[in-house]
C-alpha cells in the first residue's frame, strides 16, 4: 500500500482541533491537509475521520479516530478493497480514569454535594449513604484495553474484581472472569457493574429488565461502551423504581441526550457527554497509531488495529 496523501476529515473536530490533528500527523514525506465531504478520494489517500462517508470507499485506508467502528460499514469496505483501522488500545487510561470518578462520585456521595453547592445548600448525606470502594466488588464487562484499564485500577483500590469476557481466560487482577452466558451470575453480587464492551448483535440491548433485577438493590450500572447496549425504558423504569441505586453514562441512545430526557433530572444518574476519553493529548495519540500504520503499510505490513 503505497499512502500518497493523509486527508483528515472536518468531522475530526468533534474529538479535537482539526489544525492539531494535521500539526501532529505532519512528516517530511507525506502531505497532510483537511477535508470536507466534496472531497474525493484515490487509491493513494489514508483517510483520517470521525465519521463514515460513502466517499472514503475509494481511498486505500480508513482510519476511525474513535474505537468503536459500528458506524462504518464493515462489509462495504471489505467489497471495496479499502482498509479501516480503528483507535482501539489508546483509551487505556483516559476512560478507566473517568471510570474511577464516577464510582469515587458514588461511594463518596460528590455529585449530590456538587448538585446541591448550586443552591448553597449544606445539607450532609444520611449517615448510611456513603461507604468506601475498598472491599466493594465490581463486575466488568469486556475485558479489552479498556476493561483491562478499569481493572487494574479497581484493583489497586483493593476492590474485588471479576470480569466478563468471550474467551472466559483469566487475566492479571480479575479475581474471576465469566463468559457472557453466565452474565446474571457475575452481575448478582457487584456493587458496580462497568459495561466496556463493544457493541455488537450480541451486545445490543444486553442490559434488559431481567439482568438489572439480578442486581443489587445498591448497585450502580456504569455505561462507558455503548448507549444501544443497555435497554433504555429498561434502565429508567430500574431508576424509578429503585430496582438499582443510580448510574453513570457516559453513552447513550441519542447523542446529544435530548433536552427533555428524563435522566437529566434524575439525582442518581451521572450524564457525561461522551467524553470519557477525552484528553488534551488525544490528537497526539491518533496520530502515533496513523503515522506507525504508514510506516507499516510501506513495509507492506499488516496494519494495526485493522477491521476491514
């Protein structure tokens, strides 16, 4: 694969600055300019984006800026002969760090300080509201570089830790790791459940009525893969009810969430949007796995976190 040209799509301004993204990926052997949706595109373009177009079909390589790839049409690409890579293996510490702010936020009761430092109310949580991480177990659902990231920190705060993933193999600071047929047992006894999964057939509408009454009453869901995973009449009826304690999401079915939507009003949800990967540094990091693509591809190598 012979890359004569990085064209960075506009849609890359939805995760940082366009003219970052092009400063960062800039070489002495390499042209790197910005384009819109009139550009059209050769067998000598990698094509740097946010979002899918029809158009980049006709380049040699796709890169997506973001892991998830449900957006693009895996099958088109593979009929077409055109490469897609994804962004997967980058996130491994911005998003388990978001992770960790949220269930701090919960055990430590801080989003209901903050909400009520609005009306500068002093009021002080029952005495049986907070409680600490250490000793809670958290459930993790997809074991990738993510997963493995919300782990590993869960357990350096002496959390107990079990996973789910496809293979079932262990992994380094997973107490235990369930396949996802045995998704109701490893969810029943979790204070936490983190979803970090990709979404799939499989995965789509994973979390339903029935998995949010296997957990606990004092449990909280945290969504950090996909809004179409979790079943969302499902999860606010399980908030309204009590079925479970609260939830942080930072994915969600509708982006941006509607103004009406009735989690913006719920004092047990955490809404982010969609920035748990978000960084400073995020153009930095795409453009370290662009540019070892094309040295790899002049190699005639495989390219790395390629889909397609």
């Amino acid at each position: 694969m012979d890359i004569a040209r990085i064209a960075v799509h506009e849609s890359v301004a939805k995760a940082c600055p366009l003219e970052a993204m092009v400063a960062a990926l800039q070489g002495p052997d390499i042209p790197v300019e910005i384009v819109g949706d009139d550009a059209a595109f050769d067998a000598g373009d990698c094509v740097v984006t946010f979002s899918p177009r029809n158009a980049f079909l006709d380049a040699a390589w796709v890169h997506g800026i973001r892991a998830g790839y449900d957006e693009f049409d895996v099958a088109a690409y593979e009929a077409a002969g055109t490469a897609l890579t994804n962004s997967t293996g980058i996130h491994g510490d911005t998003v388990p760090e978001t992770v960790v702010g949220y269930l701090t936020a919960f055990a430590r009761r801080l989003h209901v300080y903050r909400d009520r430092q609005r009306d500068n109310d002093w009021t002080q949580e029952p005495y049986d509201a907070p409680f600490t991480l250490t000793g809670e177990q958290v459930c993790v659902v997809g074991l990738g570089t993510i997963g493995q990231g919300v782990a590993d920190r869960a357990d350096a705060l002496g959390m107990d830790v079990v996973g789910v993933r496809r293979s079932g193999d262990p992994t380094e600071n997973v107490e235990h790791v369930y396949t996802p047929d045995e998704l109701d047992t490893a969810v029943a006894d979790a204070r936490f459940v983190v979803l970090c999964c990709p979404l799939t057939k499989e995965t789509d509408g994973m979390v339903d009525a029935a998995l949010l009454a296997q957990m606990r009453t004092d449990s909280y869901l945290v969504n950090v893969a996909r809004g179409p995973v979790v079943v969302e009449d499902a999860l606010l009826n399980a908030l309204d009810t009590g079925t479970i304690a609260g939830a942080a999401l930072d994915a969600h079915w509708a982006e941006p969430l509607p103004d009406d939507h009735p989690l913006w009003d719920h004092e047990s949800a955490i809404v982010t949007p969609h920035v748990a990967a978000a960084t400073s540094r995020y153009h930095e990091d795409i453009a370290a796995l662009v540019r070892e693509n094309v040295e790899r591809a002049t190699r005639g190598e495989s390219l790395r976190n390629r889909v397609a």
